[in-house]
C-alpha cells in the first residue's frame, strides 16, 4: 500500500498527473467517477522532451504477473506523444527517472483503435516475479507542432496473475 507518486524528468511542462472526474461524454473515465489524466504541454524549452511520471506504490510481482490497465488519447492523429510503461526496483529512488527501465511504448497512433474509447492494455511483468517493484506510466511529449501532445487516460490500473486457457479438456 502507500502513495502513487507525480515527478518528471526536471524538463519544466506547464502540467502535472491528476485526477479526471468528467463521466459524461466524451467520457474521460471508463468505470467509476475518477481516472488518471495527465494533460498536454503547451510550451517547452526549446529541443527538449517532457516526461511526466505517475508511479505507483511499491508491490510484489505475482507468479505469471502482468499489468493490466484501461486507456485513451483525446486527438486524433500524430501530435508528438509517447505513452511509456517502466519499471523500477523498490529499492532505487523511486522519483528518479533514470531508475525505472522501459517495458512497453505506444505513439499516438498506435495508444488505442479509437482515440475517444478507452481499451484495455496488457504488459507482461513475468521478468519481475517476485521482485519488489513500482511502475511508471510515463507520458513524453515533444515540441513537434502547436498545440504540443496529447492528453492521456487511465483507469482500473492492476496487477494480476496471469490466468492461462484451459488445455486437455
């Protein structure tokens, strides 16, 4: 148990990770009354690239663990976006960005079928069994064209074993 933590990689953006209540459409929560959201950057320095960390508390990977979560964009097409999973060992410092080691990545125009409709993700953590661990969600977004990124959703973040199909039947 414990806090999600909010960081970045000391690249000033104008924003932070937050809460999204809006339930009514466009929906920006898929179950529930809150989702995560973290907005898009309107200004950077210039050649440089935002990273905003949202890090969850510290849990143990379960046998055949993988993470599942529901997510989506807000606009449509290329708007300089990478959408980030990684993974830092408990006992790294856990708001230093060069802890956590990249496990999965999504564009903008490859995040969801339907940029308006949230969709399940899966990522498999089978190389962390049993390690003591935080994941990142982490949101790059380059100056590429104004207004800079999108905007990105998340919701019913877990971490659950594995369930396999059934064989021999």
């Amino acid at each position: 148990t414990g806090n999600w933590l909010v960081f970045d990689n000391g690249v000033p953006g104008n924003f932070r990770w937050g809460i999204s209540t809006v339930t009514t459409p466009p929906t920006q929560v898929y179950q529930g009354t809150n989702a995560a959201y973290m907005a898009r950057e309107t200004s950077f320095p210039a050649g440089q690239v935002v990273e905003d960390y949202l890090a969850t508390p510290v849990f143990n990977v379960p046998t055949n663990g993988q993470l599942r979560f529901w997510t989506r964009g807000f606009f449509l097409g290329n708007q300089g976006t990478t959408y980030q999973v990684k993974v830092a060992p408990a006992v790294s410092d856990p708001t230093d960005p060069n802890s956590y080691l990249l496990v999965q990545q999504w564009t903008d125009t490859d995040l969801v079928t339907t940029i308006s409709q949230y969709e399940e993700k899966v990522v498999d953590l089978t190389a962390y069994v049993g390690l003591d661990v935080r994941i990142a969600f982490v949101m790059q977004q380059a100056p590429i064209a104004a207004p800079f990124g999108d905007r990105w959703f998340l919701d019913n973040v877990q971490v659950v074993a594995q369930c396999f199909d059934p064989t021999a039947l």
